[in-house]
C-alpha cells in the first residue's frame, strides 16, 4: 500500500487495538465478523468503490455501512469500517485488504489473550514447511476446481486437534479465499503479522542438527542486539547443511553454514 491507504491502515489498526484491549470484546468473533466483511466488499466491487470514493463525504461513507452492516454484524466491526471508509484510500481494493489484514490480527490477538501465540506461530511456520515438502498437499489445497468445503474438510483432518484453533481459523480462511495469494506466501504474512503481536521479528533458522535450548537462547539474543528488536526463532532441520546454521530475517540471509563456505570456496578456485 501507498500513500493515503497506508496511513488509513495505520489508523484502523490503532482503532483495532483499542477495540481489543478491552476484555469485553471477543476478539475471535470480531475476527470473523472483519472477515465476513473482508469477503462482502471482495465479492461486491461496486459497493467497495461506492464506499472509497473521494467525491463522497467520509460521515456519508460511514453512514451507508452502518445501514447496510447494522445488525449483521457486531457493533465493533461495524465501527471499524465506518472509522476505516471515512479514510481516504489509494485504491478501493487497499480497504479489502486492509480489512483482511485486521481480521488475521484479531484472531492472533485472541491467541495472545488465550497465552497461545507462541504455538500459533510454530504451527504456521510447522504448516507451511509440510506443504513445501508435499506437492500433493500443495496441489488439493490449492485446486480451484475444489470447493471451500472440501478444502475446509481436509484441514479439518490435518489440523483439527492437533493446532491451536486459531491456526486452523487462519490457515482455513487463507485457504478458501486466498485473494490471489499463494499459499506460501499467505503464510509468510501470518507469520509476521504474528510476530508483530509482540513487536519481534522472525528468523528462520536452517541446521542440520536441532539446536540445544542454550543455542537458541544465544542465537535469539544475538539476532535481538544485531537487530535492535526482539526475535522468534522459527527452527528448521536440514542435514544437508554440513555445519553451522543458516538464519533468513525476511529479505536478508546471514549465511554461516559450512556448505556455503565450501561453496564459495568452489567458486573462487574456479574463477
């Protein structure tokens, strides 16, 4: 996002969190109202236009979704989008996905209140590893000849009572409405916005033996220093790193495995 939407987005994340300070609100169902919403203005562009039109005044803009929402959904959700189309926006589909956005954030504020973010965030990380390494899996999940319910049924199968539910929720609705998302990627967006629940960053790191907890907690707080920001170490094993680790922290790689010392090695001798 750009411009306007960005800063519309910074607003109605403030406003969210406000919202679920509060220990009335069900965080878990003002997440699923935000997505029913999300998928409302996905499937109506007319509607979605009408609602980020800067011709139209913002109070008029607000007015209109509280008629059409009120009594559909919760007085909190209906709040948020009267609060989030009285924003200017860049593009119209940027309060789609905005919306989106805050619906995921609300489930894993849910998660934080329940003391099982920590788990959420392994079993994204855990999930999106299984569905990289099985083509197959890939494949049913991502076949758009298959409907949302058998989708959702094969989640069921492979999550139900073995990941939080909240991992389920997520990893369900990303599934049956990607929004032209793939799945890693929609994965790797959960999983940061995950860690921004408690301000930290994520790591992926790559050995090819599991590290012992000492490890982890110098290499946690090694990244932490260099970084200036807590960090959530999402561990992998692969033995075909000789030696050492890998870490990934979005874009960037720091590469301290004994392959890709051999490896440049190699390339130095040929060059």
């Amino acid at each position: 996002m750009n411009g306007a939407s960005r800063e519309a987005l910074a607003a109605a994340r403030e406003r969210l969190d406000a919202l679920t300070d509060s220990t009335s609100v069900d965080a878990a169902k003002l997440a699923d109202e935000l997505a029913a919403v999300t998928a409302l203005l996905d499937r109506e562009v007319s509607l979605r236009r009408v609602l980020t039109d800067p011709a139209q005044a913002g109070e008029a803009k607000a007015e209109l979704a509280q008629r059409l929402l009120g009594g559909q959904v919760g007085g909190e959700a209906v709040d948020l989008l009267a609060g989030m189309v009285r924003s200017r926006w860049s593009q119209s589909r940027d309060l789609v996905d905005a919306l989106e956005e805050l619906a995921d954030t609300a489930d894993l504020t849910a998660a934080q209140k329940a003391g099982t973010l920590d788990d959420v965030e392994d079993e994204l990380f855990r999930f999106g590893r299984i569905v990289s390494s099985s083509t197959g899996l890939r494949a049913a999940l991502t076949d758009r000849a298959a409907s949302k319910t058998a989708k959702s049924e094969l989640l069921r199968s492979l999550l139900g009572g073995r990941a939080k539910a909240t991992t389920e929720r997520l990893v369900t609705r990303l599934v049956t409405v990607p929004r032209g998302r793939s799945l890693e990627s929609g994965l790797e967006s959960l999983s940061k916005l995950a860690a921004e629940r408690r301000d930290r960053m994520v790591a992926v790191v790559t050995s090819a033996v599991p590290l012992s907890d000492v490890q982890k907690q110098r290499l946690g707080a090694a990244l932490a220093k260099l970084y200036g920001r807590q960090m959530h170490l999402n561990l992998d094993v692969d033995p075909e790193v000789v030696g050492g680790i890998r870490v990934q922290v979005g874009d960037e790689v720091i590469n301290g495995s004994l392959a890709d010392r051999i490896e440049d090695a190699g390339r130095r001798l040929a060059s």
